[in-house]
C-alpha cells in the first residue's frame, strides 16, 4: 500500500505515504526496508514543494526507526 500510495499520480498520495513509513519500517524484511528507504529518499526528491516538505517533516521520525547500519 506504501508503494502505491508513494509513486501515486496525485500529490496528496504521495504527501499520505509520507507519514506511514516509520510505522510500517520494523515489520518489513531487509529487503522490503531497503525499498522503503529508496521510496522515502524518492519523496524527499519529488517535483511538488508539498510533498518535500511532508517528507520532511517526517525525516526525524522515520530516521529514529532505521538502523544507522542500514
């Protein structure tokens, strides 16, 4: 659902996904968390200013559930 909502057309799917990556971040696997972190990296980067400022907005919280080894 992130990854739909994510690389959604309209901006407010993609403002949506923003808050959803902290909560669902520890209940993936390796390789799912290395997905995410490249979706969230992909919003931080996107074309619309609200969607950038979403994202982060919610930098500091997703980056205090991904391990620093990561």
């Amino acid at each position: 659902m992130i990854k739909r909502l994510a690389n959604g057309k309209w901006f407010t799917s993609r403002v949506s996904s923003s808050s959803l990556f902290e909560i669902v971040y520890n209940r993936m696997g390796p390789n799912i968390q290395t997905e995410l972190r490249s979706l969230f990296v992909k919003l931080c980067d996107d074309d619309t200013p609200m969607v950038r400022r979403a994202a982060c907005q919610q930098l500091g919280q997703f980056a205090s559930v991904v391990d620093y080894k990561s």
